[in-house]
C-alpha cells in the first residue's frame, strides 16, 4: 500500500512540473538573443546548452570543479587518518 502511495505522489509531482514548464520563455531578453545568434560561432557548439555550459561558463565550471576536487580530497585526507592527530 505504501508503494502506491510512493508512486502516486511522483505521477502527481511529475505531471505538475510538467505543466509548469511546458511552453515557451514569455520574455526576450538580450542575453538570450545573443546566446541563439552567436552560440555556435563564439564556442562552436552546435548544442545551445553545450555552449552555453562549456564555452561561456567554462572559467566558472572548471573553478567549481577545483572547488568539489580539493573539498573531496580533505574529506578523505581527515577520515583516513582515522581521527588520529
């Protein structure tokens, strides 16, 4: 019984977001338009969310990725030693 409850309540969620963002953006805005006209030529990405993700936040994810690397890294440092000083 609690399984279908489980269940139901994700169909519920699911079909409620999907309403939610279905459609178009209602605005344009210029970031936007620049974003569809230059995409592929500033980065060469034929995807817009590719280039969008890796050609004009490219500083910004790698920065991201030092920061999850190095925090990840101090996690193990600490539990290896095995709360040992």
């Amino acid at each position: 019984m609690r399984r279908v409850v489980e269940i139901i309540a994700v169909l519920v969620v699911s079909l409620i977001l999907a309403l939610a963002l279905s459609g178009e953006h209602p605005r344009q805005t210029e970031t936007k338009e620049a974003i569809v006209e230059n995409g592929l030529a500033d980065t060469g990405a034929r995807n817009l969310v590719t280039s969008v993700y890796l050609g004009y936040r490219a500083f910004d994810t790698f920065g991201e990725t030092i920061v999850l690397l190095v925090s990840v890294s101090g996690v193990i440092y600490f539990l290896s030693k095995g709360g040992k000083s």
